[in-house]
C-alpha cells in the first residue's frame, strides 16, 4: 500500500510540467492554488487530519474547475483522481483515473493508483472472459495513445505508398511482400484510431459514483431490481443506451440492466 500512496504523494510534480501558461491566465491562477492546497494536505494528514481533508476538498474542487474550465488533460484527470481518492470517493477516482487512462496510456503511477481504487470497493465484478481476450489480443488498441496510433497510421501510409513507387522500378517480391505489411498496419492502427473518435463521440463507458445503486430491468423506478442486491461505488460498466434519465448499462461479468444517469459519470 506504502507505494501507492507514494505514487499519490508525487501528484504535484505531474501538474507542474504542464503547457506553460501565463501567471495572470485564472486557470493556471486556480490550478496553482489545488497544488498548494495538496501540499498542504499532505503536510496536515499526520497531526490535523480534519484540516487535510479541507485541504483535499480545495483540490479537489480546483482541478474540477480547470476541468469545467474546457481542459482535457490526462495528467489532469490523474491529479483529480487522487484528489478523490484522499477523500475517499471511490467512484470519482476510478472514473478520472480511466479518463486519464485514455490520454497517457501505460503511466505507471496511474495505473498503480487505478488498482488500489478498484481494490478499495465493495463490489468485485470479474470481467467475462470475452472481454479479457479482446484486450489481450488487441493490446495496442488499449496500450497505445489516440496520437501514437495516428502516427503509426500515417508513416506506414506514406511506406506503403513509398514501396510500391520504388517497386515500379525495381520489382522484387521482397518490396512487394513489405508494402503489403504497410498495408496491413495501416489499415489496422487507422481502424484503431478511428474508432477511438468515434466512441469519444458519445459516452461509452462510465463508473457508479454513489452507494446502494438499484439495477432495475427497466428504465423506470416501476421496474423489478435487475438483482438481489445493489451496487456500490466504483463499479465500472459499458454505455448500451440512453433514455431520458436512465442508462441501460453492461457490467463487467455481461449482465445488464438500467440505472438513473445521475448515480454515475459516464464518459
């Protein structure tokens, strides 16, 4: 647990290196003041524990008004993760920390501090085995940044294109063999990135972000409970559809039913 809390201890240094703003600018103005406002937290957790969390409120409600402010930033989503987590919000960590997990892919604070999150809550739904193989076989997909895979995309682009020109002139099975694998890797990692834009055109996914959360089979408080028990904060789900107030969700393990939109963030 001590590393955890020691990815969490470094979160300032993370916001710190961020794009360089003007110190006049009120959104670096109040990003600045959650930093302190961490610092200080961190310093009264030992000896004024109800001064800490005062603290940890004030970060918390900072980075949220960068992020209402227009922000989108992995590093961002990150720093507000952990505020929630001091706090003890569950489900508001686990939810930043998978926006974050979309933005900078493979940081290894983050991911630290999204598996002591999701250690922390009530409810432990074990993924189906479908969807464990999915992200082990197409790992890049998850792995890899929406830039990185666009990168990708456009260099075997210009290889494949670039291959088959000097194939033209000099037309040897090994420039046509590496120009289909341009192809290929094109295609692939082009799929990949444009179905990132297209699931971050609509919310696809979101996290429960309050306690004694009804799954009903309908979406209407009429409706029968979907289970025996309800749901805590922190569980994660799959966005099928939206009505009015209610999302018809997936959880992990594949069973489904609707909750009021306003027990989740969903993104």
């Amino acid at each position: 647990m001590c590393s955890y809390l020691a990815a969490l201890v470094v979160m300032p240094a993370f916001v710190c290196a961020q794009s360089p703003v003007s110190q006049k600018d009120p959104i670096r103005a109040t990003l600045d003041d959650a930093l302190r406002a961490y610092r200080l937290g961190v310093d009264k957790l030992r000896d004024e524990p109800d001064g800490a969390v005062k603290e940890f409120r004030r970060t918390r409600d900072g980075f949220q008004a960068v992020v209402d402010a227009g922000v989108e930033n992995g590093k961002l989503y990150y720093d507000l993760g952990n505020a929630h987590l001091r706090l003890g919000e569950v489900g508001k960590a686990v939810a930043h920390y998978r926006k974050a997990e979309r933005l900078i892919p493979g940081d290894e604070n983050l991911a630290a501090n999204l598996r002591f999150a999701r250690s922390m809550r009530r409810d432990q739904i074990e993924s189906s085995g479908k969807k464990t193989f999915l992200k082990t076989v197409f790992f890049l997909h998850y792995d890899w940044t929406l830039r990185v895979r666009l990168i990708v995309a456009l260099v075997c682009y210009g290889g494949f294109w670039g291959l088959m020109i000097v194939r033209r002139s000099w037309p040897r099975a090994g420039v046509g063999y590496a120009a289909l694998v341009a192809l290929a890797l094109w295609i692939s990692f082009g799929a990949s990135a444009c179905l990132t834009c297209y699931e971050r055109r609509s919310p696809s996914e979101g996290v429960l972000v309050t306690n004694d959360v009804i799954v009903r089979k309908g979406n209407g408080e009429s409706y029968d409970p979907q289970f025996a028990a309800p749901l805590h904060e922190g569980v994660e789900f799959a966005v099928l559809e939206r009505r009015s107030n209610w999302v018809y969700i997936e959880l992990p393990d594949g069973s489904r039913g609707w909750i009021r939109d306003r027990d989740a963030l969903v993104f």
